[in-house]
C-alpha cells in the first residue's frame, strides 16, 4: 500500500515545516482522495452492491475502485484536485484551464480492460462502465457533446450509482465479485 512507502510522518512535518515539496505530495493527495469516494461506495453495499478496492494490474497500474452490482460493473478513476475548475470532453480534461490531460480516454480503456477481464472468466456478457470522480474540485464542467460515455461525479454525488438496476441479477452480482476479488486474475490479464 502507498501509505507505509513513503516518507515516515516526521519526514513529511519536516519537509512542510521547511516548505520543501515531495514528491510523494501528491501521491498522499490522490490517496486521501481514494480513501474519500471509498467510503461514499461502501454506503452502497447495504443496497445489493460490492466494491473492491486497489485492483493492481499486471502492467503495475491499478484499478481505484471497482463498483458491482444490479446496475452493472463500474470502474471508478478517482481524481484530486482541491479548489479547481474541471471541463472535461470526451477523451481530455482541462484543471484550471492548464494542459489537456487523458483523464476520460484513461477511463474508457480501464473499462474495456476490465470487460475483457472479467468476460473471461464469467459465463454472461459484463456490463462495464467508466466513472470519473473529482475529488475536492470547485467546480465541474461537461462539454456540450453527444458522446457522454464516461459518467461524471465529485465525491459526494458518485452515490447516484445506487438505485441503478436492471444490468445484473443477485447472482450475478455475486459471480462477478467472486472473480473480480482474486488478484491473479487481474495480474495475469
């Protein structure tokens, strides 16, 4: 886990207490803000829903959150960006009005990486969607277009996802979990 490979918290007070950045700022930054819309997911499983945490990749990537239940598979991308104005397309997103980064196309292909995944191992066709959430953000823009195919949240709204039906039966939701929480399966992908 990113938290015990990092600098020890007097290393951390120290570099604060002398204004030195880190690199490892905005590691905890994006950690604290995983941890944020983990816990907005948890509220979801009293209601039929399973979520996992952390899914590292074969490629040494890793899955923020992967959502499953009656509406369907979601991979959720977690992004910190405190007190920002967001505009996102339908492939870049602007922070600020800075540089366009990949943040949606980034979440298209974790998606389809993870369909092909669990297709592989589930005897029924896995409805996956990418989800973006912003953490922390001021603001949050969606261009005006027609392709809208990664849903957008902050943090507080990605509960949204919950009365969503009709994609997955209980059984279902359970055979999905059960392949998608071994390790291996993700690692050998």
């Amino acid at each position: 886990m990113i938290a015990t490979r990092g600098p020890s918290k007097a290393q951390r007070l120290l570099a604060k207490l002398l204004r030195q950045p880190s690199e490892w700022d905005s590691w905890y930054t994006g950690l604290e803000g995983e941890r944020k819309v983990g816990r907005e997911l948890e509220r979801l499983t009293p209601h039929g829903w399973r979520v996992l945490h952390g899914i590292e990749k074969g490629n040494g990537g890793d899955i923020d959150h992967l959502l499953i239940g009656p509406g369907g598979v979601f991979t959720i991308n977690t992004k910190t960006h405190r007190g920002a104005s967001v505009w996102v397309g339908d492939t870049m997103t602007k922070v600020n009005g800075g540089e366009p980064k990949p943040y949606a196309a980034a979440s298209k292909t974790e998606a389809d990486y993870v369909r092909r995944v669990l297709g592989r191992h589930c005897e029924f066709p896995v409805p996956v969607e990418p989800v973006l959430v912003f953490v922390g953000v001021a603001s949050l823009h969606r261009a005006a277009t027609s392709q809208h195919t990664v849903r957008l949240y902050q943090e507080r709204e990605v509960a949204a996802l919950g009365p969503l039906t009709g994609r997955l039966t209980p059984e279902q939701v359970e055979s999905v979990y059960a392949v998608a929480r071994h390790r291996r399966v993700w690692l050998r992908a």
